[in-house]
C-alpha cells in the first residue's frame, strides 16, 4: 500500500473546512444594528499529521498492551514483535490476538460504544494512530493493542487526505479494514457493514472505448487495498496506490443512493461511437453505469469525480 523507507508515525483525525462565515443569515435588530445568524459551512475532512516520537525512542521495542475488552489477558507484548508475527502470520500472530470476538460482544451494545477498540463499529474514538515500518508494514493502533507512551509525543506537518468525515473513513478507509480482523474469519464483527478485506477485489473500474483515428481512450482499474492501474494510447501507463484517494470515492459512492435525481442530465458531447462505463462497489453492491443521454447529473458528477481524481478525462 505505500512505498515506506523509513519509520512513519500518523495520526488522523477530523477538521472542518467549511467557511464560518458563509451563509449567514442577516436581520436587523430592535436596536437597528445587523446581526449575522452564524450557520456555519461545514465541510468535514480527515486530516493526517506527522506524530514526533520523544528522542531515543526504539520503535521495535515499544511496549503494547493488549487491550481489556476481549475478556481475555495476553502479555504485553512489542511493535516489533507484533510486526513481526504479522508478516509470518499463522499461528504465530493468531496467538496475539483473541480467540473471538464472543468477550467483547457479551458487553451490551451501549456500552459499547464507549470501548476504544476499532473492531467495535459503534465506537466514539476520534482519531486514530497508524505506525508504519521501513518495509511498508502497518500497525493500526487501539485494535487489539494500544502503544504505550503516545501522550509525550508531538505533532509536526499536516495535511487532509479525505474529504468526510473520520466516521466515514474508518468504514471505508483501506488503511483500517485489513487490520481489524487480520484475515481471521473468527475476529469479524458481525455486525460491521463490510466483512472480509480482500486486497486484490477490483472496487473501481473506468473505461472509454476506443473511437475514431486520434480519439482518447483510456481503462482504469482500483482495487481495495488503493492500488489502481490506469493506461490508454495517448497516457503514460501508471501502476501506483493511493488509499486515501480511494477512501475519498468510496464515500462518495456511498452517499449516492441518498441523492435525489433532479432533472434530467444534458446529452453527452459527442464521442465517434466510444463507450463511456463505471463499475463500483460499495457496502457489497455492485453498480454498473454507462454514460448516456439518460444518465442523472449526480451520477455524471460522480463519474467526473473519478476521473479527474486519476487524472482522466470523460
């Protein structure tokens, strides 16, 4: 999923980009004066920032502490050894974790919510702490394990990765669906909307078939881990990933069946006899599209959404 060379500490949680100041309603007082209403703009985004750990930290070392939901006790263990039963996986990173998910769903459903760990879908944690490894392995913190010590740390850059909410991005967000299960069908919750993570499943497909002599063609391809292939004569093939970009779609994929059509969409231009589709999956339903003079301007705009954040054009 990433390209890491070096030790990375992240820390995402949710801002609000909208403008304070847009849409306020104005009236005139008593008094005589303006008064504005104050609605705010709200425009929710992830934001990710560097997390700076204390100086002398030894991240193969750091203590992690298996977390009190699951009804079971487990020795506090290490990152380092955490990463390293993940990339044998088995048996030895099973013993890790729990045996099930039966301790941690004998707590009743409201009370729940107030537990830190991210297998529970009701939980109210807002932020999330992701450690990645010179190999380009990840531990996402407070699944099954919370790192010691996080308190000291600073925040240095940061930046937004996703438009929504952090909500949305713990439902879709790739970074988080893998790790919390860990590929054991025993650890799936069952009543999380999305179960087993397959990384290779093709959840984003564009395509524009070729016309006439000197018409632009292309294919895309995304698949649930943000890894996405994309090619045509006129492009630069590229075979790359990008989670976040991903995450951002996926939510707005999900938000389309709330959306009303209004009017109908304008003809498309004309395209010497191509074919324009979209394929995507979102929540386990798949939603197949092609371009035409019927297709609703929700679903035109969603179709524009992904091709320009591949660098496509419809």
């Amino acid at each position: 999923m990433t390209s890491a060379h070096t030790w990375r500490f992240e820390l995402y949680h949710q801002v609000n980009r909208g403008d304070p100041n847009a849409g306020n309603d104005v009236h005139v007082g008593s008094d005589g004066k303006r008064y504005g209403m104050g609605r705010e703009d709200y425009r929710p985004f992830v934001e990710r920032c560097e997390l700076i750990p204390p100086e002398g930290f030894e991240p193969l070392s750091a203590e992690l502490g298996f977390l009190p939901y699951f009804g079971e006790q487990k020795p506090a263990t290490t990152l380092g050894a955490y990463f390293k039963a993940q990339s044998i996986r088995g048996s030895t990173l099973q013993k890790l974790l729990p045996r099930d998910l039966e301790g941690l769903l004998r707590t009743p459903k409201d009370d729940r919510q107030y537990f830190s760990t991210r297998v529970e879908p009701t939980s109210q944690a807002r932020r999330l702490v992701v450690i990645w490894n010179p190999e380009g392995q990840w531990y996402v913190d407070e699944v099954f394990y919370r790192i010691e010590g996080l308190g000291g740390w600073q925040r240095g850059a940061c930046a937004d990765v996703v438009e929504g909410t952090f909500s949305d991005f713990l439902q879709y967000s790739p970074l988080l669906a893998p790790r919390l299960s860990e590929g054991f069908s025993q650890l799936e919750h069952p009543e999380r909307r999305q179960q087993r993570f397959s990384k290779d499943a093709l959840v984003l497909r564009l395509q524009k078939t070729p016309g006439m002599p000197n018409t632009r063609s292309f294919w895309l391809e995304v698949f649930a881990d943000g890894r996405f292939k994309r090619n045509g004569p006129l492009l630069s093939e590229v075979n790359a990933d990008d989670a976040h970009r991903l995450t951002t779609l996926l939510i707005a994929a999900s938000r389309l069946s709330e959306l009303k059509e209004g009017r109908s969409a304008p003809p498309p231009p004309a395209h010497d006899g191509q074919e324009t589709t979209l394929e995507f999956t979102v929540n386990g339903r798949r939603t197949r599209l092609t371009l035409g003079n019927d297709t609703p301007p929700f679903m035109l705009r969603f179709m524009k959404q992904v091709a320009t954040a591949y660098g496509l054009e419809l």
